[in-house]
C-alpha cells in the first residue's frame, strides 16, 4: 500500500477485498455496513447481478470508441432510459465522468448558449455558500464550501456566492417558509449586485449533500430561486450529482417542487458505482440555440460516454423503474429516519436529524439549545468516523457544516435495497459508537 498517494497521508485506511448488497468486508472478512452507499453512489447495493451481467455483455461486444468520432447503441440506449425519467424538455443528455466534470459542462453548455443567443457578456456563474460542486477549478470555484475552496484560493475564479438556506441553524422562532423566502431574495440581490446582463447561470443543489449534511430546502424556495431567473433573465443549474437518481423519492430533487430548470447535473448513482458516469441533462431551447450557429460544442472527455458505462446506466435505470425503488424510497426514508430519531433522543450530541427520502443527514452540536458547535480542533466527525468504522458501520463525514469550519454531521445514505435488519444494525452500530465518544467529549 505504500505507493498510494492516500487523501491522508498520515492516517492508516481499512482495505476492502469484496462487497456484497450493503455490506463491504475488510481484509479479515469483517462486515461493515455501508450506511452511506459508498459516497451515496451505490444505491442498488453491492454487486448486484442485472447491472455486474450488462457490463459484462458490452465488455463483450466492445468497450471503447472516441465520442468525437463515433456514437454507439448503448450511448443511445442510456440516453433513452434516463430521457425517459426526466421532463420532456430536457431529453437531451451529455455525458461525462463524475460530478466535477458534470459541474463544469453545464457552466460551458450555459455560455455556449448565451453565445449563441448573441449575448456573449452573460459568462459568470452564481452559486451558493455551503455548497459544493466538485473539485475540478471551474466546479470549485461555484462551490460555497469554505474548507474546500480555502487551500487553492488564488486559483479560483471570482464567481458571485450568495447563502444559502440552513434551516436548523436559522433564527429561533423564525417561520421556516419566511425565512425561506428571505433566503430567495439573496439571490435577487446578488443578482442585482454583479448586474444580471452579466450573468450566465446560477447554480443550486435542491438538497445540500456535503457541505450542509443533507440539508433540504424550505417550501417554496426553489420555486423563487427559479422564478427569479426567468425575471433576470439567466439560466438555472441544478446540481443533482448527489440528490437525484432517486434519493429523496423522485427521480431528481427538484421534482418536488414542480420547476423546470435548464440544466441538471446528475453522477454518483446513475451508474452504482460500477462505472465512472456522470452528465448533464440540457433543455430543449438551449440545445436548439447551439445547433442554429452551427451544432457545434467545444467541449468533451476522454471516456465519457463509454460503451461499458451506457450500458450500466440503461440496467441501473431499467431495474429502478421495474422494481419501483423510487416510490419505495419515502417509507423506506422514514422508517431509518425513525430509527435516527430514536438515537437524537437517546444522545443530546445529535442536534438535528434531517433530510428527505434515503437521503438523510444528523448533526452532532456542543450545546443542543444553543446549537453551539465543538470547535473544529476537537476533530469530532473524524474522531467519530473512527468509531463508527470499528464498530461495523461506515458513514458519510462531513466536517465544518455550521460555519465552513467549525461544524460536525454525517450523511446517512444507505443503499434502496437495505433491509429492517440493516437499519436495526445501523442503528446499534451507531449507538455503541456514540456510548464511546460522548464521555471524551468537552462541552466548553
């Protein structure tokens, strides 16, 4: 293992030799339940046959072919079933490799549109604090995640941020629909603020992954945010990677609040983690707009759009629909969601349980009526990640939700074929791990 260039270069990471449904097992056959479907990407769970025999069919026939060449039946295959869940108007799909990719096609496809459109002034993106959109430098520098941006500030590029709603951490006693609606109008005046002629797209996640530990937003806030766009006229972004393909109990997030957007970024579980695939999914006008000056987009990936990862994509989507995992993903959410209540109750450190369908995050704080978190120094999701992990349970870390320094949660994600059993064994893995680290930690 010492040739691996780790994320840590000072911590000792568990090795994994196989994974099977919701279990991953370590170099000594130990199970650990993946309570966080890897990174909320393996949705099916673990090797599962349909989608391991349409890989192993397209390995078969063939593998690879340039994009800028070529198209092959499963590019169209893929494309077909994942039009097929999404709103008519945004049947066209392009497809990349991960989210960061996914992130920086809309921001191109968005100011290849406005220069069609004859309005090449319109290029800057607005996005979020407490967000985040990938790595790569364009995905970073839309990301409001404070942590992530810091170490590579003098690279990134000077896109407008306005905040975002945090509806636990909002004012006590504020109204969560008018607090929302107070958060929409940020965007107005950040708009207002940079001149909205200026502006290509504003991009949003309809339900905070990483950086708010599954936040969902306020009713009636996404309706503003898009209503907003049409009077200023800019496009809307909305960044799916984590949220959609089913998580929150409709094929995409911002299903629930019955808008449109003009760009989607999916990834993550499109592909259950058997193939790297991500994209982005373009509304019809925009797509009409290039294809008027000449069709052409300059733009493209290596591998994205692979035989190998079309083919995952059609079987990932062919079994969800056929076995309606989306419709279950609600009662299934709530029935963990009870579970994780259960443990709020039983341990003050958790101030918030949140999120919507398996799609859901806690929040561990200091002092629960003030909601006053540990001090980052304390390392508290790191300390309890440990924990976790020894006690047979891996969940998602994410550090520095409060301020985008100080702040501790997790994202509990399980795959959708998790069963009563799994969360029961979630739940007392979770407990034992807590019972150890509740006694460690100081309030002060």
């Amino acid at each position: 293992m010492r040739h691996i260039f780790t994320r840590n270069l000072l911590k000792r990471y568990p090795v994994i030799t196989r994974a099977e449904g919701s279990y991953l097992f370590d170099e000594g056959d130990r199970a650990i339940l993946d309570g966080c479907s890897g990174a909320v990407v393996v949705n099916l769970g673990h090797g599962h046959p349909e989608v391991m025999a349409a890989l192993e069919t397209q390995a078969r026939r063939v593998t690879f072919v340039h994009t800028s060449l070529f198209v092959t039946d499963a590019l169209a295959e893929a494309s077909e079933a994942l039009a097929g869940v999404l709103p008519p108007e945004l049947g066209t799909i392009y497809f990349v490799n991960s989210g960061s990719e996914a992130t920086e096609t809309a921001i191109k496809l968005a100011h290849a549109y406005w220069r069609a459109a004859g309005r090449p002034e319109k290029h800057l993106v607005v996005a979020r604090w407490d967000s985040y959109h990938g790595n790569t430098l364009g995905a970073l520098s839309a990301s409001g995640h404070r942590a992530r941006r810091a170490p590579y500030a003098e690279l990134l590029l000077p896109f407008p941020h306005f905040d975002a709603p945090n509806l636990y951490r909002r004012p006590q006693g504020t109204d969560p629909c008018a607090y929302g609606r107070e958060r929409a109008e940020r965007l107005a005046e950040a708009l207002e603020a940079v001149g909205p002629e200026r502006v290509a797209v504003v991009m949003v996640e309809p339900v905070v992954g990483s950086s708010l530990a599954a936040m969902p937003p306020p009713e009636g806030y996404l309706a503003r945010l898009a209503e907003i766009c049409r009077t200023y006229d800019v496009l809307l972004a909305v960044d799916e990677v984590m949220c959609g393909a089913g998580r929150t109990g409709r094929w995409f997030a911002f299903q629930h609040a019955g808008i449109t957007p003009d760009l989607v970024c999916f990834g993550k579980g499109v592909s259950n983690g058997v193939t790297p695939v991500a994209g982005v999914a373009a509304h019809g006008r925009l797509v009409e707009a290039i294809r008027a000056v000449g069709g052409g987009f300059v733009h493209g990936h290596t591998f994205g759009g692979n035989p190998l990862g079309m083919a995952v994509v059609r079987a990932v989507v062919e079994v969800m629909v056929r076995e309606r995992l989306v419709e279950a993903v609600v009662p299934r959410g709530q029935a963990l969601r009870e579970r994780l209540v259960g443990l709020a109750e039983e341990f003050s450190v958790i101030g918030d349980v949140r999120g919507a369908g398996l799609l859901l995050g806690v929040e561990l704080v200091a002092d629960p009526a003030t909601r006053r978190p540990f001090a980052p120094e304390a390392n508290v999701t790191g300390r309890l990640s440990d924990l976790l992990i020894e006690e047979g349970l891996a969940l998602y870390p994410c550090p520095g939700i409060a301020d985008g320094r100080a702040g501790d949660g997790f994202i509990v994600a399980p795959p959708y074929t998790a069963t009563d059993e799994d969360f029961d064994r979630l739940a007392d893995s979770f407990r034992r791990a807590l019972k150890r680290l509740v006694p460690t930690l100081k309030a002060g």
